[in-house]
C-alpha cells in the first residue's frame, strides 16, 4: 500500500544503517560509500519491487481505495508515471534513511538512528489504523466502496501477495546478512 510503503522505505534504509553502523561511523563519505550501491541494487530490485507487483495487479487495494483514478491507467500517461514515480519515490525514501542514518552515525547521534527506525515503523502501520480494515477486501475500487469484492485470503490476491511478501522477506534477510558481512569486513579495512 502505497501510503504503507513509502514510510517502510524509510525503515529499510535506517535498519540496514544499523546493519552497518561500525562500518558507517569510520566512513566519512556520505555519498561514496561502498555499500550505498549494492544498498540501491537490493533497494530497485528487490524492496521496491514488491509495492510495484501490488500496485500494477490490484491498484485500488494498493492505494487503500483513496480514489478510482489510480486503476485506469491504459492511455493515461500521466497515471503511467506515477506508478514509476512511486517506485523512484521508495527508492529516493530509502536511500534518505540509509544516509540520514550514516549521516547521525558521524555526528554521534546514534539514538537518532533508533528514533528513527520507531517514527518510521509507526508512521508505517499508521495508515492501517486509519483506515482499519480497508486491507481486508479486495477489487476494484467501484466494486470495495459498493460492499463488494472478495476477501485477502482468497485467490488469486493472496497467492500473489504471499509470493511477493516471501521474496520481499527473504530477499531482505539474505541481502541483510550478506550487508552486515560486507559492513564488517569494510570497517575492519578502515582500521588497518
């Protein structure tokens, strides 16, 4: 969900800032550093990709029903390119909390980073709460406003948000360990 996703891109990047943390606090170029590309490659390919997959199959579902615009997308440039600027906006969200997180890590602020990563997961569940159960039908915006629709546990959404939410999950957790491993070996290159 859109309104979901941007917030999360933010957690994303200040948690893999707390994956690198030793290696963030010995490296003094913001936007040089060695892990701010592999960090865009797993961000493009791998996160951003998931609120792309929901949003192309079920697009009102994916903008919480806010409006029908979103859906009619054929011979409407304008809708086309929002779908990539919501994907270049997850990645532009990312990268902010990956370097703002570098960023306090120099500075010594490194509480900030954990405030961070709390305003962010709960600027991320918000929306749900706002819009308490809006995740739970499924259709098209006509169809969810007039009652109807079907539930999230039933196919073909739940198949597909299943197989997108597994590779979002371990996509991340291996891409994370690989990060942690690299950030570790960086900053002990940094000592020498």
């Amino acid at each position: 969900m859109i309104q979901v996703d941007l917030p999360a891109s933010f957690v994303i990047g200040q948690a893999f800032a707390m994956l690198s943390k030793t290696y963030l606090k010995k490296e003094n170029d913001l936007f040089t550093s060695k892990l701010l590309g592999p960090f865009n490659i797993y961000f493009s390919c791998g996160f951003a990709m998931g609120g792309l997959f929901l949003l192309v199959g079920w697009p009102a579902w994916e903008y919480m029903y806010v409006s029908q615009w979103v859906e009619n997308v054929f011979d409407h440039p304008l809708i086309a390119a929002f779908y990539i600027l919501f994907v270049i906006a997850m990645i532009l969200v990312g990268n902010f909390g990956y370097l703002l997180g570098h960023y306090w890590y120099k500075t010594k602020r490194d509480k900030l980073v954990a405030w961070g990563l709390i305003t962010g997961l709960a600027l991320t569940f918000l929306p749900f709460l706002l819009k308490w159960g809006i995740w739970k039908r499924i259709g098209t915006y006509a169809e969810v406003k007039a009652g109807g629709g079907y539930l999230f546990g039933e196919a073909p959404f739940f198949y597909g948000w299943l197989g997108i939410m597994t590779y979002l999950v371990l996509s991340g957790v291996l891409f994370g360990l690989w990060f942690r491993a690299k950030s570790r070996k960086l900053a002990s290159e940094l000592n020498t």
